[in-house]
C-alpha cells in the first residue's frame, strides 16, 4: 500500500491510497451485457477461450427466445499453442455469423485476456473483414481483457473505438454530445430537460444504432454522464472537443450541477434553468426523504468495481446522511475525477485499486451496516453477518438523473430493510 500526493498530469489528491494485489473484479467482457440492449444494431463476437464464453453466458443470462448479440469465438488449444491460423477461423466465424444474421450493421470484435496474450491483431482482422464485407457491415475492435481493466472499462474501450468512427464537423456552434450508457428512460428524460433548456443539438453517445453517430469538431461540448468514460472523453478532445467540468449526475445535487454546468457553457440564464428544474428537484426531495429515514447515519464500505464509488457516496453521504467509512476504487481519474474527491470530503478512508485480502480484514474491523461490492463477494460476506449490495446493479439499474435518485437512495435501503424485516 502507498501513500499519494500530487499526481503527475492531474490535481493533487491527499489522502488518497494506492493498493496493489490480488483484485476481484468482473473483467470488461461483462460491459456487452448492457451494451448490446444499448446499441440495437451491433453485434459483440467476443474473441476468446471457453472462460469468456461461461462468463458472457452466465452474466447475460441464456436467451431461449431472442436471437442474441454476442457471442464467442471460442479459441482452442491448437490456437493457443499457436499451432493454427487463427486469423482464417475468424474470418469463417465472421463470415458465417453475416451470412446467419444479415441485419448486423455493426460488429464488434472483443478482444480478451487469450487473445491479448497469442498477441492476436484485432485491428487489422477488423480492417481486413470491413474490406471484405465493404458497405454492408462495419467491424470495429476494442479490448474487454480483463488482464489490466475492471468491468466498466470495457465500455470506455468500446466507446473510444467509437469516437475514431465519428463523422468530423468543421461547425464551431456548439454541440453537445452526453458520454456513457444511460437507460433509455433516463436518456428520455435528460432529452427533455435539455429541450426545456434551450440545449441543442444533443447526442448521446453510445447511440441506439450506428447510423446515428453525432459529428464531433471545435464546436462540440462533451458532458460525462459516467465516470468511466476517461478515455473516451479524452480521445473526444484529441478530436477537438471540450470537456465540462461537472459532477456526474446522480441524486439531486449532482444531478443539479451537472445541469447547471452545461447550461453555464449554453449561455442558458439562471432564472430559465431554475424554473425547469424546480418542480423536479421538488419531486426527488420528496422521493429522498423516505429513504433518508432508513439510510441516516448507516455506515458504508465501498469495495472497488466500478468508478461509480465515488459519486455514489458522495450522493449517499450529503442526501442521505450516510457515513462511508472506506470508499475504494478501482481507478482515479486524475484528471476527471478529482472534483467528486473534493467533494466527499476528510475523514473518508480512500483507497485506489485493490488488495483483497488487506481490504477485507479492514472490512471486517470496521463492520460497516453495508457494503457494495462484487458478486463474488457477497454471499461469503452475508455468511458473515455483514450487509451487501451487488455493485454491479449500480450499472445496470437506471440511477441517473432527479427522478430517479429516491430510487437509488431506495437500492441501498433495501438490504438494510430486509435485514430489520427478518430480525427475530
Ligand atoms: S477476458 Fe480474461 S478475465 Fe475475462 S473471462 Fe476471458 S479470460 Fe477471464
């Protein structure tokens, strides 16, 4: 474990502890699962072993009904000894799947840990099938290894992938485009707020097909709806955008501020966006106070999964009343992720990347009434009297936005109610 100060390329962070070792997270193939709802056109051919293939098909659940859009390419022992030509038996799994599924206009070739490691170029197998099947399909690759990256970086692979596909603009009016996977409810309902707003054109990227791929220039405003989207966001500015610094938009204040920072940017007066604003700010109050009864002074732990921990106790902390006690993280942002830090607060034990076995003697000196960690951990950690919350529910629930932070105050008190509802 090491004690860091200031950062190389980024604000200084006191306070905030480096951990290395063994870590328990979902690798970034776990991503698909919400990125194939999200992007309707798109299909996922994982490029791995028989690993990825179980996990793929135990995160996503066995669709009996539906055609599903991903799949594995499943390399074998000949492959992995280097024995066969794997670039040949990807072009006939490719060309068989376009010929089966003549409605995928995109296809995503995901890397994992084996095909990093037989040193596999995606890239060029991309190039190679995007020539092959010219103006019908377009094959992109991006990384879902889980050899560095945890689960939600897979999406900040796959989006930075998408960013060298958009269109370029020359258009120096401004534009916003909304980075990271919402719901389509809470994607609706920003829409909305922005019409209201007077705010426009808006994009949200990843889009709901591929033919809507916004154009990205000197004009284009990009506002983080997700805090694992550091990459992609980056590769946006490479390619002449401008960040807005604003916190990312769960419960009210975040969802306030991260409003208020695009409006600043929009030119949008402050009376205008108090007005559109207030009756829902009003809404999420009302919703916060009832779960604010059970949540009040509780104790949190965050383990590392998903750079959602920061913002969320955050949230949990100033709306809810909660104390975090340690609030872990897979990866800090220097650059982007140093406002949520600031916001916490002292006297929260921060802790950046992991070693599981320290972080859980520490857990279980502290006993936190909740902890938010991974799946893997949950059940041995109830085994032990402790309260758990899946992190992973955090990514696929929609949380974001006024309307819906009454219900993920509500996420964090179900597991406290139902332990209070089976106390004898
Ligand atoms: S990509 Fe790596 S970590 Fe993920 S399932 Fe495959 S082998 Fe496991």
């Amino acid at each position: 474990m090491t004690e860091t100060g200031n950062h190389p390329g980024g604000r200084a962070c006191a306070g905030l502890t480096q951990e290395q070792g063994q870590r328990q997270v979902f690798c970034g193939l776990t991503s698909i699962v919400w990125l194939h709802r999200k992007m309707r056109d798109a299909f996922f051919l994982v490029v791995g072993s028989r690993t990825c293939a179980h996990l793929l098909q135990s995160a996503a659940g066995v669709m009996i009904f539906a055609e599903p859009r991903f799949a594995t390419a499943v390399l074998g022992d000949r492959d992995l000894a280097g024995m066969a030509d794997c670039n040949e038996e990807l072009d006939r799994v490719v060309n068989e799947l376009l010929a089966r599924r003549p409605e995928i206009r995109n296809l995503f070739l995901v890397g994992s840990c084996p095909s990093e490691v037989i040193k596999l170029d995606l890239d060029k197998a991309a190039e190679r099938l995007t020539a092959a099947h010219q103006g019908r399909v377009r094959v992109l690759p991006y990384s879902g290894s889980g050899l560095e990256t945890t689960f939600t970086q897979g999406e900040d692979q796959f989006l930075t992938t998408l960013v060298e596909q958009l269109p370029a603009s020359t258009d120096a009016e401004p534009s916003l485009i909304v980075l990271g996977t919402l719901a389509d409810v809470v994607e609706d309902q920003f829409r909305r707020l922005f019409d209201q707003l007077g705010i426009g054109p808006v994009h949200f990227l990843p889009p709901r097909t591929g033919d809507e791929l916004p154009p990205v220039g000197p004009g284009t405003r990009v506002l983080q709806a997700q805090p694992f989207t550091g990459e992609a966001t980056r590769a946006l500015i490479r390619r002449g955008a401008e960040r807005i610094d604003a916190p990312y938009p769960l419960g009210v204040e975040g969802t306030r501020q991260w409003l208020q920072a695009a409006a600043g940017v929009f030119g949008v007066p402050d009376e205008r966006l108090e007005s559109v604003i207030e009756a829902p700010i009003a809404r999420a109050r009302a919703a916060l106070e009832r779960q604010r009864e059970v949540l009040s002074g509780k104790r949190i732990t965050f383990l590392p999964d998903s750079q959602l921990e920061l913002p969320l106790a955050r949230f949990l902390s100033a709306e809810c009343g909660m104390q975090p006690v340690e609030v872990a993280t897979p990866y800090f942002d220097r650059e982007f992720h140093g406002r949520e830090r600031d916001a916490l607060g002292d006297g929260i034990r921060l802790i950046e990347g992991q070693d599981v076995d320290a972080q859980l003697d520490r857990l279980r000196a502290d006993r936190p009434d909740l902890t938010v960690c991974g799946l893997g951990l949950a059940n041995p950690l109830e085994a032990e009297g402790l309260r758990t919350k899946w992190s992973i529910e955090l990514v696929f629930s929609p949380i974001q936005g006024f309307e819906q932070a009454g219900d993920l105050a509500e996420l964090f008190a179900r597991p406290l109610v139902r332990h209070e509802t089976l106390k004898v």
